[in-house]
C-alpha cells in the first residue's frame, strides 16, 4: 500500500468528522432548528437555512445507493487498491456519502444491500476513512493497514544442482524462456525518499509528491531506476538451478541495463529471469542473467538488466 496517496486534509467545518473517524466515531451533523441531518460538512442548514448545528454520532447502518467498479487507476498511487468499488451510501439518517466498499466480491454487491461501516487506517499516524462492506462481513478484520512488507516467495520446487565444470550442462540452461515471477516488492515513497538521502538524487520527480502530481508526466513520484535496480536483491528468483564446484563468484557488471518503463511510488513490483549466454573463458566461467522488474500486472519492464556474473573454480 502506498504511503503517498492524497490524503484528507481537515478544515475548520469539517474537522470533527475526521477527529470522529480517528475514534473509531461516525459524527454527522444534525439541524438543531428542523432536524435536518447534513452531509457533507456545512456552515449552515442547506433546508432552513440555520446556522445552528450539532454534531451527533451515528452507528453507521446503512444502505448501497449506487456503485461502479473502476479499474484503471485515477491516480499512480492508486494501483495497488483496482479494481475500486466506489460507492454511494444512504445513512438511515438519509444523507449520502461518497465511499468505497471493501471486503465485497463484485458479485455480492447488490444495489439496496445493508452496509456497516469500516473505520480504514490509511496511514501510520492514525488517518481512518469512512469505507462501508456488507453487515455480514467482519468490519474490525477491514480496518487496519495492509502490511507493507513483501510477500513472502511462493514455495519452489528443488533446484537442479549443475557442476562448473560441466560444459553441456551449463550450456543447456541458456533459454528464450523466463523463469516464474519472484515474490512482490513494494517500492513506496518512505523508500525512494532513503535512497534519494543515499545516492544525493533529491530530484523533486522522485521526492515531491505535490509538485510531482501537478507537473510529473507520470501524474506523481517515481521511483530511481536505479533504486529499482538494486531491489532485485529482495526478490527470490525461481531459477531451477544451483551452481557448485567454485570458489568465488563476482558480481562482474552490466552488459546492458535499460529502464524502459516508470515505477510510480507505491508500486507493487516483482522480477523474472532467463539465462542469455554461458561462456568459458579463461578467467572463469561467465554467465549473464537476463533479469527484467516489471510493476505488476505491467507487460513493459521496468529495469532490463543482463547480469554478467563470474565463477572462478
Ligand atoms: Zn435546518
């Protein structure tokens, strides 16, 4: 889940509202003159007119007045959420608000259904937006954070153990095939903004999510391809194969390394493999992996990078 989503922002109308949300509270406001229940947040009765307006907690039933699904991102930061069910809901109260269901399938999802509400942590400092699912579902389970930790690596089948010295046996592993995909990445901006401090690239289309979302192509951050690069090292790779009968093995370089497509920040990515070409060269056996990170889902990599890598017997 992104850290770098837009996120509410409480004027001195509507600030209760939020404070009530970060409670766990649903307030609303109500008409003290002619009872009226208000949504949005006003200054004054939109019925009568009034000034005069409490705010009072309600439990939150409610029904599904209309919904879409959408399935293309509004914003970068978004993808990791698609497809969304946006929603408008009726409070028994009777006014309407703008939500997201969660926890639905799209077909459980029925127009008039009865909807509690979720109280959805959204960040680390306690922000909670109003989201609704079905009264049959457990609410408290919706609410906190999804975790931002990988993924854990799907269970692999055991490696087919291949000697350095074996010539034909190395040569064999050279495919046009690419490997399974490797576990998920998330590359969010708390992460972009270490490797900015790190490398000395504070370029604002990697470190100002405002100024990035008003003026950046890409409609917000993105992450450093060189930052993506180096993340390979957290994603496990489903190779097949293990190489024994060494004794060092190096890192020897690039011979090519492209970053044909943008990691927005927030991006789920993950990696596969192939094995272009195996020499035996003097100064050691040299192999070069074909890695390619794409965000998932995306068809175009993100980082094409043909790893050069050097067993010594
Ligand atoms: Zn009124």
């Amino acid at each position: 889940m992104s850290n770098n989503k837009p996120m509410p922002v409480a004027t001195q109308i509507s600030a209760p509202f939020w404070e009530g949300l970060k409670a766990r509270r649903l307030l609303i406001q109500q008409c003290n003159a002619c009872a009226h229940w208000n949504f949005y947040p006003r200054r004054h009765c939109p019925v009568c007119l009034e000034h005069d307006l409490a705010w009072r907690e309600v439990d939150g039933a409610a029904t599904l007045y209309s919904y879409t699904v959408t399935r293309i991102a509004t914003l970068p930061d978004f993808m990791d959420e698609m497809p969304q069910k946006l929603a408008v809901v009726e409070l028994a109260e009777g006014v309407r608000i703008n939500t997201n269901l969660v926890g639905l399938e799209e077909n459980e999802i029925e127009i008039g259904m009865s909807l509690q509400p979720v109280f959805a942590e959204v960040d680390a400092k306690g922000t909670r937006l109003l989201r609704f699912t079905g009264v049959d579902k457990d609410a408290a389970g919706l609410e906190p954070l999804p975790a931002q930790d990988s993924e854990p690596a799907p269970e692999q089948p055991p490696a087919r153990q291949i000697d350095l010295n074996d010539g034909p046996a190395l040569q064999s592993l050279v495919s046009e095939q690419y490997s399974d995909w490797s576990n998920v990445v998330v590359v969010d901006q708390a992460l972009i903004d270490d490797f900015a401090r790190l490398s000395g690239d504070d370029y604002w289309i990697h470190t100002d999510p405002e100024k990035a979302r008003l003026q950046s192509p890409f409609g917000g951050t993105i992450a450093h391809g060189a930052l993506v690069q180096v993340l390979q090292s957290r994603m496990k790779l489903a190779l097949g194969f293990e190489i024994s009968g060494f004794t060092t093995q190096i890192n020897y370089g690039s011979d090519r390394l492209r970053f044909p497509a943008p990691v927005p920040a927030g991006s789920r990515i993950h990696s596969r493999a192939r094995v272009k070409k195996v020499e035996i060269l003097t100064r050691g056996t040299q192999l070069t992996l074909e890695l390619n990170i794409h965000v998932v889902g995306q068809d175009r990599p993100s980082v094409i990078n043909d790893l050069v890598i050097l067993y010594m017997a």
